[in-house]
C-alpha cells in the first residue's frame, strides 16, 4: 500500500515520550497498525524493512520496495 494511505505510526508510543519525528513514524496500513494494539510489536532495520514479531515470537520481514 503506499504510504500516502498509510496511518503514521509512533514507533515509540506518544504517550511514552516517543517524538513526533521521521525516526520514530513509521507509515503502516491499517491492519498492521491494528496489530501493534494486540501484541504484535516491530523494528525498523538497517536495510529500512520492518521486523514484525507475532504474540507467539515468531519474526517476519518486510519491505516497502515494489515486487
């Protein structure tokens, strides 16, 4: 999805001192932002992917690049 539809994520919650800033947003669709409120947390990568880890530990990478 591209980012313009995307909801911004704090990647360090706001009300958790996280900035408002390009470091810490990250544009995430609405569904894996619904993840991130039930358990599902995820990093950014050196490469700019995303390490997504699930409830059980399991990870999962992904990538903004076009197939």
């Amino acid at each position: 999805m591209p980012a313009e539809d995307c909801d911004l994520d704090h990647m360090t919650p706001y009300g958790e001192s996280g900035a408002t800033s390009v470091t810490n947003l990250a544009p995430l669709c609405r569904h894996d932002h619904r993840l991130r409120n039930v358990g599902w947390a995820y990093r950014r990568l050196d490469t700019g992917d995303y390490e997504w880890t699930s409830r059980l530990g399991l990870t999962y990478h992904t990538s903004g690049r076009s197939p």
